[in-house]
C-alpha cells in the first residue's frame, strides 16, 4: 500500500463538504503513483471513483496530463509543409453514429498535413468501434508495431497511431478498472486532452458537455498549450455534426481574445443532413471504402464536410469554402484512396523489415 497515495485519496474522497481538489503537483503523483502500480487495486479503484463524484478541475487534469507526458510515448516531429494535427477522440468509440476522423485523416494526410491519432481496443464502458478496428477493416492494422516503426510510417506517409495497449501499455493496465467500476473515471477526460506528440501541433479534443471544454482550456492554459480546438462533436468526438449548428472553440495564438467561439450552420453550406447512422463493422468499411471510392453518398458529403473544415484550420486553404473543395477533390480523384494504399504498403514495409532482422 501506498501511504503517499491514500493521503492524496483522502483529500479527494472526504465527501462534497470536506473534500479537497489536488494541485496539478499532487494529480500528477497521484496519476504517476496509478500508472506504475505504486497504489494497490483498492486504492486505485477507490480514487476513480471519488474523483469522478467530486468532478475533476483544470489544474488537476493538467497535472494528470503531466504524468502521462513523463510516462507515456510520443511521436517526433517530422518534415512536412503543414503543423501536424492530433485529434484526440473518446477511447470508448462510437455506438450511434458513423466515425468520420478515418476519412479526415486520409484527406488531410493526401494534402500533405501531417495527423496523429490515439486510442485503443473496445473499452469501457459504451465498448463502441475504436479507430483500431476501422484501420484494421480498411487493411491498415497499427497493432503489432513498435513505436519506432510507427515514427517511420509517420515519417514516411504523415499518418501516425499510437495504440495504447501496445505503446503504453502503464495507461493500458488501468482500463479494467473502468468495467469494474461501471464509470468513466477522470482519465477518459484526460485523454481527449493529452497530445501524444513531441512537438508544436495543433491539437483538436471533443466534448460533449460544456464544462469539458473549460476543463479543456484550464488545462491548456497551465500547460502552455497555444494551439488548439474544441469541438462539441458527434459522440463526444472531433467529428462535426450536419443535423444541428457545430459549436467549435478556436484559440489563436497572439491575438487578443485569443479564444474564437466559432457557431457552423450546416445549411449555410448546403451540408444540412440527418447524421450516417452506424450500422455493422462489415457495413461500415463498405461505406468508407465507397467514399474513397469517390462515389457521392451521405457519408461522403459527411466526409467533404468534415475534410474542408480541417483542411481550412491546418492552413491548407485559406477559406472554408476552398477546403470544401479541396476535400471533394481529393476524394473524387481518388489521392485519398492512394493515400491509404500508400500507408498500406509502408505498414507492410516495416513489418517485412522486422521479421528480417528477427531472421538475421
């Protein structure tokens, strides 16, 4: 047991009159203390419980975001035209909607914009598609690799997966705490806001309840972070919604007030739609593979919807409307479709190139 531990435990779990929020010092040693397994599995449990009741700060959050950026992996920069672009999205998936960020990062990445991307296996406690089982589908399976060959693909065709059970595997051994305990602990928070790159990148975190987002941007602002966006997204994600106005936060280094509210209305731009509903894994990947296909269907026009609005914030076009037709083109001239082709063959490159030198 950690006597350390159970004092930060006890500040927090001391009930809504006499608990106390942690400093970003002491959430960043109760977070180191979890992610090397210094707590025993009672006080782990105990903490993500509590601190889900009590709510988590900003600060709090920063200092967990603090441990994982001392305990966890990170990409390097790379060489490229365009600030790489992570988009951190809910571990759990998605259960309702179609995923879209797959197809936003193939356009992206066909425009030359570097994109990082995070996640893991199904998890706790909606258990919806992850990212991982999508790439898998669309033959891409970012798994197996190390974190030096997923730096090379990287390099190599400007998109990036870090898989936590692989990767981080500290952060991975507390995913079963979240079955266990049947809630999302504070970490599912901290990770739409930490940025797996090492690096100045323009980082893009969803949300679905408002206080999320301030959380959000109390935690950037003690971390120093200059760049980045929230999106009141689909399923908590960064993907925009067309049945309703897209509620976005822009924050814009050096200009006073840094932080843009910026309200999207579909039907402003003729995207107005019900959103693609999910439907099986199988027809998922059909769908996505028919978009990339350049065949125009609601998930392609979810797509151009989407790939413009980032294309325009990445700074591959100047204005909205040019990034909707960049992202049209890039989807109907089939660049998109080479792009995953491209990555499939740099997967398979360094994979062949470690079963070589297992040889040798």
């Amino acid at each position: 047991m950690s006597d350390a531990f159970r004092e930060l435990l006890r500040k927090i779990g001391s009930g809504p009159h006499t608990s106390e929020n942690l400093t970003r010092q002491e959430a960043a040693e109760a977070t180191r203390l979890m992610l090397l397994q210094e707590a025993t599995p009672a006080q782990i449990g105990a903490f993500m419980i509590a601190h889900r009741i009590k709510r988590p700060t900003g600060e709090e959050l920063a200092g967990m975001l603090d441990a994982y950026d001392q305990l966890g992996p990170k990409l390097l920069p790379i060489q490229a035209d365009y600030r790489p672009i992570v988009m951190s999205n809910p571990y759990d998936g998605r259960s309702r909607t179609a995923p879209l960020t797959p197809l936003t990062a193939l356009i992206l990445t066909a425009a030359g914009c570097p994109v990082v991307l995070h996640g893991g296996r199904r998890m706790p406690t909606k258990e919806g598609i992850p990212f991982v089982e999508i790439w898998q589908g669309l033959g891409l399976d970012w798994t197996t690799l190390s974190l030096p060959q997923v730096q090379q693909v990287f390099a190599t065709t400007k998109l990036g997966f870090v898989y936590l059970p692989t990767h981080f595997p500290l952060a991975n051994q507390l995913v079963p705490y979240r079955e266990q305990i049947g809630k999302r602990p504070p970490f599912a928070t901290a990770e739409l806001f930490w940025c797996p790159f090492a690096g100045d990148a323009l980082l893009v975190s969803g949300f679905v309840h408002p206080p999320t987002e301030e959380m959000a941007r109390s935690a950037f602002a003690l971390q120093g972070r200059q760049r980045f966006i929230t999106v009141k997204g689909l399923e908590g994600s960064c993907d925009l919604p067309r049945d309703r106005t897209c509620i976005i936060g822009i924050n814009h280094p050096g200009t006073e007030p840094s932080f843009e509210r910026l309200l999207l209305h579909p039907r402003d731009y003729g995207f107005a739609a019900s959103e693609v509903p999910l439907g099986s894994s199988v027809e998922l990947i059909a769908e996505v593979q028919t978009v990339l296909q350049g065949q125009v269907s609601p998930m392609f026009e979810a797509a151009q919807w989407n790939g413009g609005f980032y294309l325009w914030q990445v700074g591959c076009c100047d204005t909205l409307e040019a990034g909707f037709a960049m992202a049209k083109e890039l989807l109907i001239s089939g660049k998109a479709a080479q792009k995953l082709t491209e990555i499939a063959a740099a997967l398979q490159q360094v994979s062949s190139d470690r079963v070589h030198a297992e040889v040798l």
